[in-house]
C-alpha cells in the first residue's frame, strides 16, 4: 500500500472518530495537532469537561490483527509529551485530563476512555 492511500485511510478513520465524538456531546478543540515532536490524531473536550487527547488506530483486519494493540508504550510516551506541550501552548493548567483511543476495527467503532495515564 502506498502513502497516499495509507493517509487517506488514516484521514477517513480519524473522520469517523470525530463524528462518533461528535455525536457523543464532545467538543473537538483541534485535530492533528502537530509539532516537531509528534501528532496527536485528536483533541478534545468530553460533556463533564475534561481534555481528551485522543488516538485513532484503524485496520480493516489484516495480518497484524486487531489495532488497539499498536498503541505502544513508545506511542503513549510520545502521545504524553504531546499532551504536555499542547496544554503549555495555550496556557491550560490544572485542567481535567485524560488519554483514549478510538480503535475502527473492522468497520466497528471502540472507545477506550482512560486507555493509558501519565
């Protein structure tokens, strides 16, 4: 598979999240936040008011089975520091926050809310 065609997917995939997110009362406050560090797919605020910093993983199925197991320690490492720099950025302390990942497997929508902590 190519990268264009890897990149649409993820695009698509990171399209339903936020609707489904959408749809449960979620505000989105940014998507694909980006820095030299890393990407976090999406952000965003959930109906009690936490900051939800959000990771995507979708796989039609295929050899490398089921994609919530490719969130790694490594990724949520990154996915932490990430955090960390988009809350100094606009200067939001002492802020309910929190770590999920929406997984698309097989055209079914999981949300694992408090899926890793700092």
């Amino acid at each position: 598979m190519n990268a264009k065609n890897t990149k649409a997917k993820g695009a698509l995939a990171e399209n339903k999240a936020a609707d489904f997110l959408l749809s449960k009362g979620y505000s989105i406050l940014s998507r694909n936040y980006r820095t030299k560090q890393g990407e976090i797919d999406c952000i965003a605020k959930d109906p009690l008011g936490y900051i939800v910093f959000i990771e995507v993983k979708a796989s039609q199925g295929n050899r490398y089975g089921n994609p919530l197991f490719w969130v790694t320690k490594q990724k949520q490492k990154k996915i932490i520091l990430m955090a960390k720099l988009y809350l100094l950025e606009h200067k939001i302390t002492h802020h309910k926050c929190r770590f999920d990942v929406i997984v698309i497997y097989k055209g079914k929508i999981t949300h694992i809310k408090n899926a890793f902590t700092l």
